[in-house]
C-alpha cells in the first residue's frame, strides 16, 4: 500500500481536496458544485456553542448521506453494551484481567467487538465504555457508524487500517486514533490479527486538557495529531452499513460505497497520534505528583476540574527522585480508574498485568503498587534509572465503571488480585 499523506495540527481548519478545484472558494453551499457533488454539513458541536469549542465540516460528496441510513433494520448486538448497561453493577474490589480472549476465529474488527465496562448515560451524553476487539479479518463490504459517542481506537497487536469518509488513517500498536461521532468508518488489517481497546465517549469530544502553569510546551503537542487527507470511493460495490443508535444496531445494504466525499474543509474530522511523541513531565526533586501531568486528552464535564473522561498515557521515563518512594503511592480516588497496558511492565504492578489485560479500580476503592513492587521501590538504590520501554494507558471517569456481565464471568478475571497486597505487613516499630 502506498504510503499516507496527513495533515497535522489538533483542531485545526484543515481543507483538503481529493480532485483539483472541488471546495467551492469564498462560500461554504454555492447553487452548484463542480462535477454535480452534493453539499453536506457534520457538525460535532450544537450551532450556539462557543467558537473555542465549536466543531463542524463541510462535505462535497457523491450522494448525500440521507440515502444512507433508510430502511434500518435491528440486528444482535453481541457482546456490545451501552451506559446505562442494566445487566451490570459496580463491584466494591479491586478488579484485573490477564488478557481477553478471541471470541471468533472468524471475526473482524466490528464482530471482535466486546464490551468490558461502561458508566454514565449515552443518552444524557455522559460517561463512556471501554471495549476490547480481537480480528483475524478486514470489514471488506461492511462499514460502521456509531451515533451515541466517539471512539478512541488503541491497537496492541497489529496494523489498521481505517477508511473514513474522510480519508484513511493507518494506526499500529503505538498509536492511538479517534473517530468522531457520526463519522462512517471500516476497518481493514494490515497484518493477519489484530487486538486493542477501544474507548467509546459519550461526553464532550477529547480534546488538549488545559496547562496552566505547565505552559504548552510540553505532554501531547498539538502538531503531532496527524488528520487525513480527502480520498474517495466512486464505485458501485455494495456495502452493508451497521449503525449504533442509542446502544442498539441497525443494518441496511447500500448500493455503493457510503465513502464518496471527494473534499472537505472544517475541524471534525478523524485523527490518529503516535502515544511516543509525548513529551512527559516528572519529578526532577523528590516526591510523586498527580498523575493528572501525564493527561494526553480529555472529554470535560460541566464542572471544571472534573473530567467526563481523561485518557491518560504512562510511558518510560527517568525516575530521578531522592529519597522518595518511585511508583505510584497508595491511593483512593474520587475519580474511577480502568487501565490497559499496551506493551512492557508497569512500574506499580511486578506480576500479573500484561498487553491485552486491564484492571479497574473504582472511585474511593483502595489501590497502589503491589507487595513485589513495593519491596522493590522502597530497597532500591535511587540513582538516576530509565525504566524499561512501556505503555500503559488509563482511562479515569468521574463516573463509577460497571463491568458488563460477560466480562465478570470469564476465566480470565483475576480471582486472586486482592491478594497482591497480603504480603504487606505492618512495619510499625
């Protein structure tokens, strides 16, 4: 496949053109658009919302996308959930899963698709889910669009490619990529399996939490997102298209290919970021700050501070503290806790936390670094040390996680992760 072209800047007005003298100049609707296209608006944010936080784009395409979502039809769902999930309830432990398993042999990455944990209310616009998907095949003739939240695609095994109606993004383990709400999309691999999580926000859109006094050179900068340029199907191909409108799916057949935009201009669009271009902050001194330094992006709520979701990104570092305890301290939190581990070791769990598994910990639910990982931390010699080459992510709500039923009952649930702190005895005196 021929290597992609982007364009880069995070909320940027892009304009891009797959045909030469397309974007009609100086209007956004004019009478009529070269070579018979059809205007169309996508708009991610209500009309009346601030300029800072506004999001929409213009469309030039084949057919309008009125012709798309006729005649649905309900379909199973399968394993896929949506907040509020009534079949769930929040558990009062501490939770962790070894790695998920693969439902078909024969799955893609829409049928791969499982729900681990949802909160909130897609219908009330808050919360989110966290969902795991395991493919040995391309979508082909199947494309997805999903109405109730945007989703955050984090691969962990395995090349993707994904066509949007506004260009492709190729994402491999590494890379994150995000497709708003209401953006038709298929997934193909690029390699012969392909695993990840997959975040589902119903919230306010992520975008670069703010910095104060950090200033904005530093964390996730705003040229490394990378957006697509535009690319077109102009072909008769039928196409089987499956929505999810308020947590069901629907499905109809089209007669063609629903990615028919051949330009567009605005600041709603898909993006994909590679998770090692972000520049990390730490201690230089002594002591452990917030791990709300290493926030990549965020979704706010309507109490400032408070996030719907933040996604969270822990990364190798140096740790060059003195006389301070390194991993992350024993905690309670009211915010709600659910990590994933894309490759490597986590400094704050020795055993038992591996790509492809996750852990929950719930808001005011205890947690830290383990009994091994604390022996470690509070013997080792503190001099300067780069630890080995890792990436976890977290996801971290406002709103208590609800693992779904299908996620409580495999094999894979840690029965005995509480149990990872029953080697920490009293050392009082």
């Amino acid at each position: 496949m021929a290597e992609l072209n982007y364009q880069s800047g995070f909320g940027n007005q892009f304009e891009t053109e797959a045909e030469s003298g397309v974007l009609p100049l100086g209007q956004n609707s004019p009478q009529k658009v070269k070579g018979g296209l059809y205007t169309e608006q996508i708009t991610g944010t209500a009309f009346t919302a601030p300029r800072s936080s506004m999001r929409r784009s213009w469309v030039y395409r084949i057919r309008p996308s009125v012709q798309h979502l006729t005649n649905l039809q309900p379909i199973d769902p399968g394993l896929i959930r949506t907040g509020a999930d009534r079949e769930g309830s929040p558990t009062a432990t501490q939770l962790r899963w070894d790695p998920f398993p693969s439902i078909l042999s024969d799955s893609n990455w829409l049928t791969g698709l499982t729900t681990v944990a949802t909160n909130g209310n897609s219908e009330l616009q808050t919360g989110g889910a966290v969902h795991h998907f395991a493919a040995t095949q391309s979508m082909g003739d199947t494309a997805f669009v999903n109405t109730d939240g945007e989703l955050m695609l984090v691969p962990y095994m395995g090349r993707l490619l994904l066509q949007t109606e506004m260009g492709h993004l190729e994402i491999s383990p590494g890379h994150i990529a995000v497709i708003p709400r209401g953006i038709k999309f298929s997934v193909d691999l690029l390699d012969e399996m392909a695993r990840g999580y997959v975040c589902e926000n119903y919230g306010a859109a992520f975008s670069l939490p703010e910095h104060g006094l950090v200033g904005v050179d530093a964390n996730a900068l705003p040229r490394d997102f990378e957006y697509p340029v535009a690319r077109y199907d102009d072909d008769h191909q039928p196409t089987k298209l499956v929505a999810k409108i308020s947590g069901a799916l629907f499905a109809n057949d089209l007669k063609h290919s629903p990615f028919d935009v051949v330009a567009w201009h605005g600041n709603l669009a898909p993006y994909r970021y590679e998770l090692r271009r972000f520049c990390a902050l730490g201690p230089v001194i002594f002591d452990h700050p917030d791990p709300s330094i290493w926030t990549l992006l965020s979704s706010p709520s309507d109490t400032p501070g408070t996030a719907n979701l933040d996604f969270i990104l822990f990364r190798e570092h140096w740790r060059v503290a003195e006389n301070t305890f390194r991993p992350p301290w024993f905690h309670s939190n009211v915010m709600s806790e659910l990590m994933a581990l894309i490759e490597g070791v986590y400094d704050a769990k020795a055993e038992g936390f591996v790509p492809g598994g996750i852990s929950i910990h719930n808001s005011f639910i205890p947690h830290g670094p383990d009994s091994d990982a604390f022996k470690s931390a509070t013997e080792a010699d503190l001099t300067p040390t780069k630890g080995p080459d890792s990436l976890a992510v977290m996801w971290e709500s406002r709103y208590r996680w609800v693992p779904t039923s299908w996620a409580m009952a495999l094999s894979e649930l840690q029965d005995d992760y509480p149990e990872r702190w029953s080697e920490l005895k009293s050392g009082w005196r």
